[in-house]
C-alpha cells in the first residue's frame, strides 16, 4: 500500500487536481503574517506574503487553512493578539531536524537490514534513526543493486550539528555509518543534506499554557489550523492528514468550532503498536 515513488506521489495527484479545478498552487513563497478583518477581528481578512520573485502580496482570504509553526502564525497576525498569547506563542519549543540521503553499493560483510527504519541506541554517535528506503518500495532506487538509505539527527536549529556545511554534515554522516560497522567508506556512490526547522514540536516549554492558544485561535471563524505544526501536536502523518479532511468537511457545512479538530489523536493508547 505505500506510494511506488513514495509519499509524494500523493501530494503530486493532489496538486494536479487542485490545478484542473482551477486552483493555484505557488511555490516558493513566505508567508508573512494575516491581517484580521477591520470590522470583524473574529475573521481573516488578508494573507500577506512574499512571492517567488521577492514582491510582498496581499491576499484576500474566504478561508484560511494553516499548517505552518504556531509560534510563526501568532507572532504574524495583525493586530497583535494580547501580550499573554504571544508569550506562550514565543515560548513554544521546536525540535528541528537534519536528514542525510545516503546512496550506497551494499552494507558491510553480511549485513542485510530488512526494516524500514531502525532507532539507533549508541552513546558514542549522533544519528537517531536510520532509513533503508529500498525497503520501502524497492522503485525508490533506480538501480536496483545499490542500497539508498536515509541518515536522520535531530538537533536545535544553529546548534553544533546545524552549522556544519553540507559537506561537513555529509562526510560527519558517513563517518558515523563507518564507525557503526555498517558500511564501508568505498561503497559510498552519492548522498544529500536536507535540513528542516521545526519539524518536531515539543510538549515543553511554554506548551503547559497551550490551552489558551487554542482558545484563541478558536475565536477565528475562518482560520484552520491543521497538522503537525499547524496545530502544535506530535502526530503522525495519518492523523496530520485526517485534520485537515475535517478541516474542508467543516468549511463545506460551514461550521466554524473546532472542537473535534483538537480531539484527533488525543487518545492515551500508541497507536503505532496495533
């Protein structure tokens, strides 16, 4: 059931069918912040932004659905939320994330790795998880020979690790691959450095008080908040997606309370066990 190409195949056909009913999709652009409506600060009335070529824009906005850092949406709406809900906006904790793309001719001696990802424990090296993405889908490599593996650290952004050139990070990578016994340095054909900001929210910090966030937020009628940035929540990518189809389900019925929307995932059990 996993994507051929991977999971991007997925987020590929959604884009294409966005783009045959009319729907724009840009890429390379920042958000800046949300401007409220003058007369009803209860809704969104522009998105403000930078395109691709560096010119800040102004969107007017029916609905306005938001998976980005909740720390980066409170501190960008205008006017200001009260002094209170920016600092705890402020306060939120992120864990950021360096992932190393490792193209290999094959593991050391016998070694024959049939996971997907294995955890790794070591004191003595930084990687915490490794990827072997043949075993995802064996069309995820284009030569079926060679083993394409993914390196993943997890760190604070300009953090020691963080400001290592890529090539530093890549060599650092591989060096550690070395000491696990898992590869040997001559079977390195290729590889890339992703680095990736806020990708794990933390449940420190300020997260105690994050209970009058969601109030706030919730006071927005036509603001959604979705996923796991979007809405500070440690899920996983079935349920980042589930809030966002009862996101569109609650904006088709017009119905503004999010209540449920919070509730997804909030149940004790690890779901990754079943």
């Amino acid at each position: 059931m996993y994507p051929r190409l991977g999971p991007g195949q997925m987020w590929e056909l959604v884009t294409e069918k966005i783009i045959a009913l009319g729907g724009q999709i840009q890429l390379g652009v920042q958000v800046l912040g949300l401007d409220m409506d003058e007369t009803d600060e209860s809704r969104v009335h522009t998105v403000r932004m930078t395109n691709n070529k560096g010119q800040e824009e102004f969107i007017s906005a029916d609905y306005v659905i938001s998976s980005m850092p909740i720390k980066d949406l409170i501190l960008g709406i205008n006017p200001k939320p009260d002094i209170k809900t920016r600092e705890i906006a402020n306060g939120l904790i992120y864990r950021d994330f360096i992932t190393v793309g490792l193209l290999i001719k094959k593991f050391k001696g016998e070694a024959q790795l049939k996971d997907n990802w294995i955890y790794i424990q070591e004191r003595d090296v930084k990687i915490g998880r490794l990827q072997i993405f043949n075993n995802w889908s064996p069309d995820l490599v284009e030569n079926k020979e060679n083993i394409w593996l993914g390196l993943e650290y997890f760190c604070q952004e300009n953090d020691e690790l963080w400001n290592l050139t890529e090539k530093e990070f890549f060599d650092f990578a591989v060096s550690e691959m070395v000491k696990l016994d898992l590869i040997e340095l001559a079977d390195v054909i290729d590889g890339t450095v992703l680095k990736v900001p806020k990708t794990y929210p933390a449940y420190f910090g300020s997260y105690d008080q994050f209970d009058s966030i969601i109030t706030y937020l919730n006071e927005i009628k036509n603001l959604f908040p979705i996923g796991r940035n979007g809405m500070h929540r440690y899920n996983n990518q079935d349920h980042s997606m589930l809030t966002g189809m009862m996101a569109a389900e609650n904006i088709i019925a017009g119905i503004t309370d999010k209540t449920e929307m919070w509730k997804i995932n909030t149940e004790m059990e690890y779901h990754e066990e079943k």
